[in-house]
C-alpha cells in the first residue's frame, strides 16, 4: 500500500482489526476484551515481566489495540516497524468518535482543530508537524516531512502547504459535534481545566463542567506507538489533537523528538502521554531512553522520568496526568504514571489485543 490512504480504504483493509470494544469504548461505553487473560473492565494485569516475542507493537490507552492490530498487520507480514507505527497511528486518526486525535479532535478555544504528530526510524531520521489544520492525517505528513525534506518540524500554515504539496487533500476538520462540544463549553467555561485519564474509556470520572469521559472538555491526550520488526529494528510514532480548548498556538509534547517520542535502535524507544508542557520541561522520552541505555529497565526508567517530574511538581501531582511507555531492544516493556488509571496495549504473535494497566505513584501509595 502507498500512504497517503483516504479513510475509506484504510478502513476497509482494516475492517477486521476495529473491534467492538474499540467503538464502544471510544463513546464511553463498555464491552468485554480478553486482555492477557482478563477483561478490559477488571483488574487488568501488571506490566509483561519476561521480553515479548519479535515482531511487537505497543501503544497508549485502550484506543491503542485497535491502532496495534492495524500496525501488527504491516509486522507479521515482515514489514518495516516504521511504516507499522504510521498505519496504526492513522487508525485513530480517522476514527471520528475519538475527540483527543486527528479529524475529530476539540479545538482550541477560538475554534480551530489543530494537529500535531511525531515519527522516527531506526536510523534516527525524524519528521514532525505541529499546529497543523485542514489535514486529517498528520502522522503522514510527519512521514513525507522526515522521507522527502532536509527538515525535522514543520509548523502552522506551512505544514498544511507542505502537506497539500505532498497531495493531502486540505478539508474542514470540525465536526458538528466537535462544534456543539465547543460552543457549549464557550457558554460554561470558567478556564481550561486538565482531567486526568480523560483519553482512557474505562475511566469513570467526570469533567469539571460534569462531561463524561472520554473525549469532551478537559482532555489532553495522544496516541504513542512504538513497534520492533522482524529484524529487530524500532520505530514510533506519535499523534494528538492537544489539548481541548487549548490556547491559539499552544503546541505539546508529541511533536517534539525528545520529549512525546524518542527512538534509539541501539537502546530502545519510549512515548509520553498527558500534560505535555510537563514532559517537554524534563525532555521526557530522551531522558527514559537514556536511562535504558545506562541499564534501568523500561519500567524503571519510565518511573524514574515521572518521578523528576513530581519533584517539581509535587504540590499539584492530582491536577494532571503524565505517563511514559518504553520497549527496550529486546522486547521488555514498562510504563509508568503519576496517576492510577493509564493504559496501554501490547501485540505480538500469541496476543494482538493485551491490554495493561501502567503502575503509577498514586497507587503504589508514595505520592
């Protein structure tokens, strides 16, 4: 397949892959999903502790299996990991139920949807777009930035020429829905406020203005995807809609490398997810990467990195959410958050639809 796909076709080839639960779930609805042996909505297990099997894909929140199931297709074909991350990533990106990625994502407070994605190869090339508009699929305009320009980030008005150029077709990304969303919150709002776990549909919470989850006022969320191939090389990829009613302009972490998405083919790859202004203040996934490379394992990494952030931040750790996600080189996995609630999927030969609860500081008990 070539890239760019319209919707339609990607979602054909993939018809098999978005699965009840993914739909449900992305409405804020429930279903069972056999995840290592437990369904979605129990307990879900702890982190894999022994290397998974090769060819792997991870990814964030339960919106991730579907995504997983559409990079596992590139994968067990023996594909390269980078084009596995793109087609995962678009997955929600087209998925007009899901208000924290891509053509359905909430605008910001004036009223304008706004992309942002990150990609990086195993040789260390990288593309980004950020403050995107009028483009559905920014993770492949992130892909020709890297593939086809002397350049790492594009931003604003000339990331859409760009992607134009490429022959992306330029459209009005918001929805009638996303519209009512915001021109009710313009009646209601008293300020933008951060929900933690906004993007997760098993979480039960409820927005400030009293939304339910997931999706609606308050939430601030990505979809990270980190694969290894059949040769053992890694990849990922990174893709949001920001922040809900964010101010014109604001930009988080997942396109910014180092910070959303960073990839070492030596080493290992992480992903952030969460409040993004705080990931980018400590150079978050660089910094878990680099902690694999001096011998912390994924999930010790991944705390020690959430752990530099609450040490700033330790008087406002129940106002926001931060959560990283890694794969070392030979296969193990771990994440870890400030906040009980973050998820991710994992897929490989014996399990395309695993579902894990990330360990957290609020409830190991220590925050």
């Amino acid at each position: 397949m070539r890239w760019p796909l319209d919707d339609q076709t990607i979602f054909n080839h993939h018809s098999h892959m978005v699965t009840r639960r993914f739909i449900l779930g992305a409405v804020g609805l429930t279903t069972p999903l056999l995840a290592a042996g437990k369904s979605a909505d129990s307990n879900r297990t702890d982190a894999p502790k022994k290397a998974q099997t090769l060819p792997l894909v991870v990814s964030t929140w339960d919106f991730g299996v579907a995504a997983n199931k559409a990079a596992w297709a590139v994968l067990s074909a023996g594909g390269r990991s980078v084009d596995a991350v793109e087609a995962g990533a678009r997955i929600p990106e087209a998925d007009l139920q899901n208000h924290t990625v891509g053509r359905a994502g909430y605008p910001d407070r004036d009223g304008h949807v706004t992309l942002d994605a990150s990609i990086m190869d195993e040789f260390g090339n990288c593309g980004a777009v950020a403050a995107m508009e009028f483009i559905a699929h920014p993770i492949s305009v992130a892909r020709r930035v890297m593939d086809e320009t002397p350049h790492v980030l594009l931003v604003g008005e000339g990331a859409t020429q760009f992607a134009v150029e490429q022959g992306f077709v330029r459209e009005q990304l918001l929805t009638p829905e996303s519209r009512r969303a915001w021109e009710k919150w313009l009646k209601s709002s008293s300020g933008y406020h951060s929900v933690p776990n906004r993007e997760n549909a098993s979480f039960s919470g409820k927005s400030p203005q009293g939304t339910p989850v997931p999706g609606g006022p308050g939430n601030h969320d990505t979809i990270g995807m980190l694969a290894i191939d059949a040769h053992g090389n890694l990849a990922g990829a990174c893709t949001t809609s920001g922040m809900a009613w964010k101010m014109r302009g604001r930009v988080g972490d997942s396109p910014i490398i180092g910070a959303g998405l960073y990839v070492d083919n030596d080493v290992g790859g992480a992903t952030s997810t969460g409040v993004g202004e705080e990931v980018i203040r400590n150079a978050g996934s660089f910094l878990v990467v680099e902690l694999m490379r001096q011998g912390r394992s994924p999930e010790e990494a991944c705390r020690e990195a959430v752990n530099r952030i609450l040490k700033r931040k330790k008087e406002r750790a129940s106002d926001f959410q931060v959560g990283f996600l890694a794969v070392n080189k030979a296969g193990h996995i771990g994440a870890w958050a400030v906040q009980k609630g973050f998820t991710y999927a994992v897929c490989d030969a014996s399990n395309q639809s695993a579902l894990y609860d990330s360990q957290s500081f609020t409830a190991a008990g220590t925050l």
